[in-house]
C-alpha cells in the first residue's frame, strides 16, 4: 500500500504545483512550508529526560486554538498526578502555524508533513512522540501505518464526523474502517458524532462533549480585550459591531449594514475580521472606493496594523479593519453585536460562534453552519442567536439591536449560559489521553458526560 499511495500523492502532487505557485506569487496566501512537508523536515528537538512527548495537530486556527485548551489541561492534570508532558504542535496551513507559534512557541511548533512515508516517518522518528493526538478530523493512511509501526497511540479529540463527512467515507467504507482501526480512541463531540465513528469502524469511542465550549474566553476585563479597546479608542459604552471570520461577500454586507444604520446610530463602530488577513489588501482599496460615496460621506476607516504605529491620533476611525492574524478571539470581547462569517455562501460551513456568545455579545450567523451543527442548536433552542440569510436580514437584526440594547444584552446573556453550561468535555478528554500514555498505572478518568 506505501508504494501505491505515495505514487498516487506525487502525481497529485505534480498536478497540484501549477496551484502552489500561483498561491505564493500572486500574493494570496500561500501554501504552508510545501518543501518542509514534502521531506518531513521539522526543527523540533528530541524529548527532555523522563517527559512524555505529544504531539497535537491541529489542520488550522481553529484546531491549533481548541488543541491549546487541551495542552494546558495536560500540563495541569499530568503535573497534579507527577507526570512531566511535553506538547508540540503541528498544523497544515500557514495561519494554523502562525497561531501555533504564538501560543506554543516556535521551539514546539512544526509544519505537518505531507502523507508520503518518507516524510511521516522522518518526523516520527525525530519528534519521538509518546502519543499523537489529531483535532477533529484529520486521517492520513500513511500516517497512521507509520505511527502504528512506531507503536505510538493515535487519538481524535473533538471528533466531528458531520451527515456529510460520514457519506463520503462511507463511499470508501473498507479504507476507513483500515485508517479508523489504527485510532485507539475517538472522543466525540456528541452522541450523533460518536455512532458514526462507530459505523465506520473505530473500536474504541466515547462521546464527551464538543471541547469548543472551554475553548473561548468570556472575560471583558482580560488584559488582551482592554488593550485593544484601548488601541481601537472604544469607550465602555460605544456600541460596537463586529462582523469576524468573514469571506466575500460577507463584509461588503457589513459596511452596508453599518452606513445604513450609522445615522440613527452616530456613536456606533465597525469591526472587520476577515478570514484571511492577506485579503486586507482588496478590501482596504475596496473601503476606499465606497466611502467616498455620498452615503457615506464624513466616514473614516483605519488598518488594525497602523494603530500601534500612529498611536491612534486625531479621533478614532469609524470602521476598522483588522489585518492580522491571531486577535479575533480578543476583539469579539469589544463587540456588542457579532456577525460570524462563512456562514452565507453555504460552501465554508461557518466559523466559530461561542467566542463572541461567551463575551455575551448578540451573535448572528448564516444559515450555512454545518462545521458547528450541534453548537448552533444549542444556541438556537435557547433563543441565544439569530440566522440572517442576507443583507436585507442582517442589517434588521443589527437595527433592533441597537434600537432595543435590552433585547441585545438579554440574548447576549443567554448565549453565555449556554457556553458556561456545557463546559467541561476538555477536561473527560485529557485524562482520557493521560491513559494512553506509558506507564505504571493509570489515571482515573474524570466522569464523562
């Protein structure tokens, strides 16, 4: 099977080039450390003395911040219990790497390898891991042989096996059941996730609760969301509507709700968070252009990244673009009202809805929102959220925000009670991993639920 597959991912690989330099030449963003991942090449030293080593992979930002919650609450159980963990972390894409850095630092963080062998082995065999824990959904066939081989456990945390991701692997039935029974264990985000794996062929499952809960923040007053309401010169009463992880169209609808409502609303802010940072520069040319519109005469706009640079002079900037990586989740803690993006177009799945539900902000998103099924119905069923389908519809729901603010905050409530009760699945998850790992005897698992 190696032979085969690695010659079936070079001839991908070779179709796939033509792609790869378009990506990084004509300024998009650009496919993570390709030749690094091709050979399996990696920076990470060897293990201290005496410490069990994890690697955590995480395919982007929103695994590589979930996979973060996971390693703190390894270090706390592991230390309580007089083990010594190490955690790196490896992610697929170059804004998974980014935030890898800066919350595990460079020394601890790599670019995963492709799946050839040559590259999975290479990386096992120099970051010698005790156990490999994969964020959702991520399955490699030659990875998982390798680590097999190895002898190294191989865990899902947060397993989401989605209605749509469950047909398609059921379309390859035997090669799933082949990757899921090299797994040792699967702990799900929910009932309905954890009897697909099941279905599929993983022996060993458990459903814990989605791990997503615990992922976010909540605290208005953390020192990251005062600076930069500080930065952003947003006083403690403006209202502030944030529109984050958005794609094309998503912000042109924002900007449209916010002129429209910004003549009733004169003290109210515009926050954009696109997805991507690197489209900052079409949508800054794009800012110009319509804001010199009469509609939108007198209005002014700022990049997040010359804040620190000019020192936020003259008054602050009615909209603001946020063109760097790695902040949103403290900028939701500034906003009143939230948009979440990839949520419109119904190809993305949607982005993260519970960090701004835990600053208790009135959250809106798109209908298209697979990625967070079972989040999003809980949300809904507590009247904790509204679906918008388009600019018409998000511009209404911003307005009664606004209009009524004892409407925004009693929804902005309910999403939070909604996050603070059902957090916990992180901590039936790490001391499920914690058994995993070699040694004497094993840990008491803590209750799932």
């Amino acid at each position: 099977m190696p032979p085969a597959l690695d010659l079936a991912y070079l001839v991908a690989t070779v179709i796939a080039l033509p792609w790869v330099l378009w990506r990084k030449l004509s300024g998009g963003r650009p496919v993570a450390a390709p030749l690094d991942r091709f050979l399996g090449r990696t920076a990470i030293g060897p293990p201290a003395p005496g410490s069990r080593r994890i690697w955590l992979h995480g395919v982007s930002v929103g695994e590589v911040q979930l996979l973060a919650t996971v390693a703190a609450e390894l270090n706390r159980q592991a230390g309580a219990a007089g083990l010594m963990v190490e955690c790196v972390v490896s992610s697929s894409t170059t804004t998974g790497l980014a935030v890898a850095n800066h919350r595990f630092g460079p020394d601890r963080t790599f670019p995963c390898p492709l799946d050839f062998s040559w590259a999975v082995g290479r990386v096992l065999r120099q970051v010698e891991p005790n156990l490999l824990v994969l964020g959702e959904l991520e399955l490699w066939p030659n990875l998982l042989a390798a680590a097999a081989e190895r002898g190294v456990p191989v865990a899902i945390v947060n397993g989401r096996m989605s209605p749509r991701s469950f047909r398609g692997f059921s379309r390859v039935r035997p090669l799933a059941a082949a990757m899921l029974g090299r797994v040792r264990l699967v702990l799900a985000r929910s009932p309905e996730d954890a009897e697909r794996f099941t279905a599929l062929g993983a022996p060993e499952v458990e459903a814990v609760g989605s791990l997503k809960f615990d992922g976010v923040g909540g605290d208005r007053q953390a020192e990251p969301v005062r600076r930069l309401r500080q930065l952003a010169g947003i006083g403690p009463t403006t209202p502030v509507f944030l529109a984050g992880s958005t794609q094309e169209p998503e912000e042109a609808l924002a900007v449209e709700t916010f002129v429209t409502l910004r003549g009733r609303h004169p003290a109210l802010r515009l926050i954009l968070v696109p997805r991507h940072a690197e489209r900052a520069a079409a949508l800054a040319s794009w800012l110009d252009e319509r804001l010199r519109q009469p509609d939108a005469s007198g209005l002014r706009w700022n990049r997040r990244s010359q804040l620190d640079e000019q020192g936020q002079p003259g008054p602050p900037a009615d909209i603001l673009l946020v063109d760097v990586t790695g902040e949103l989740a403290a900028w939701w803690g500034v906003a009143t009202i939230a948009f979440v993006g990839g949520s419109l177009d119904g190809v993305r799945g949607g982005q993260n809805m519970l960090e701004p539900a835990a600053y208790a902000a009135a959250v809106c998103f798109g209908p298209h929102t697979r990625n967070f099924r079972n989040e999003v119905a809980r949300l809904l069923a507590a009247d904790a959220a509204r679906v918008v389908t388009d600019g018409v519809s998000l511009t209404a729901f911003v307005g009664h925000c606004l209009a009524e603010p004892d409407f925004a905050a009693a929804m902005g409530e309910r999403a939070r009670g909604v996050i603070d009760a059902n957090r916990g699945g992180t901590a039936t998850t790490v001391s499920h991993l914690l058994r995993l790992l070699p040694g004497d005897s094993p840990l008491p698992v803590v209750g799932s639920r």
